[in-house]
C-alpha cells in the first residue's frame, strides 16, 4: 500500500496561479506514479425562474447560456491537457463542468476517488477574501480528500518578512 494517491485531480481556471498548480501536479502524478485529472469549471450563468424569459429573448435563453458555458469549459479544459501533454504529462482524465466551481470539485473528487486536489490560489488578503469568497478556501473545507494549495511566493519587503523568526 502506497502513502502516495492513486488519483490526483488538478482544478484549473486557467490563471498564472493554476498553471502552477497544473506544473506541480504533473510533477506530482508522474513522481508518484498517479493517474492526473483535470478539471474546468464554468460558473454558471443562473437567472432566477421567476424571471419573465420573454424580456430575455425567448424561454431557450437558459439552455443557450448553459450550452455556451459548456463549450468555454470543453475549450478550457482541453488547452489545459494540452499544456501538460507538452510538458510530457499524462492525463487520465479531462472534466468540464458547469456550475459552482468549489462544490463541482468537491464533488468530482469524491466521485473520481481522488486521493489529493490540487489547485492554485491567488492570494487575496483576508477583506478580499471574506467580501468575494475564495473557492480554494471552500475546497479545502468541503473535499473529502487532502487539498494542496499552490501559490507563488511574494519577494519579501522588509527584513521581517525575510526571516520570519526574527
């Protein structure tokens, strides 16, 4: 028995912090010999029912909305495996989701039985985080499996943040 994962699933969207996270997943699955997913995910575009859909051209607007995130994620989650196949990665398997993007991970990760997810974060600082959300910071409450969060180190300021034990 490993103490490694069998199945890691990377959630991307596709910014300079998630391409981090996709190198250090590649790196992760081809060191520990895991089987490396990838998930997109396209917030969806929700009007509430009782919107009168007539004003919105007509009662198949959702169903284009939805049709529409569905390509952007297909699209997205392809140029994804894309980026790993060049980098000599394997991929295992691509998902394109629509919907919202904490609970589609949470869920594809338990449904896949992935041992470990990985993702990037962006940094914000606690005001920002706590007015807009953070999705990793949902991930990581909600996934049933550890949660890797990869972010780029910031260069230090001030002498302080260069040693943090002074």
């Amino acid at each position: 028995m490993s103490i490694f994962p069998t199945k890691i699933l990377l959630a991307t969207d596709g910014s300079e912090e998630a391409d981090l996270a996709l190198r250090t997943a590649t790196d992760l699955a081809a060191s520990t010999g895991s089987e490396l997913h990838i998930v997109y995910v396209e917030a969806a575009s929700y009007i509430f029912p009782s919107t009168d859909w007539e004003t919105f051209g007509g009662e198949e607007l959702p169903t284009r909305l939805d049709e529409t995130a569905e390509e952007v994620a297909k699209t997205r989650v392809d140029e994804q495996v894309q980026k790993v196949r060049e980098g000599d990665g394997e991929v295992a398997g691509a998902h394109a989701r629509v919907g919202f993007p904490d609970a589609e991970i949470a869920d594809l990760a338990e449904d896949l039985g992935a041992g470990l997810i990985v993702m990037g974060s962006r940094g914000r600082g606690g005001l920002r985080r706590a007015l807009m959300g953070s999705v990793s910071d949902s991930v990581v409450r909600h996934a049933h499996c550890p949660v890797l969060v990869v972010r780029h180190q910031k260069a230090p300021t001030s002498q302080h943040e260069a040693d943090p034990l002074t």
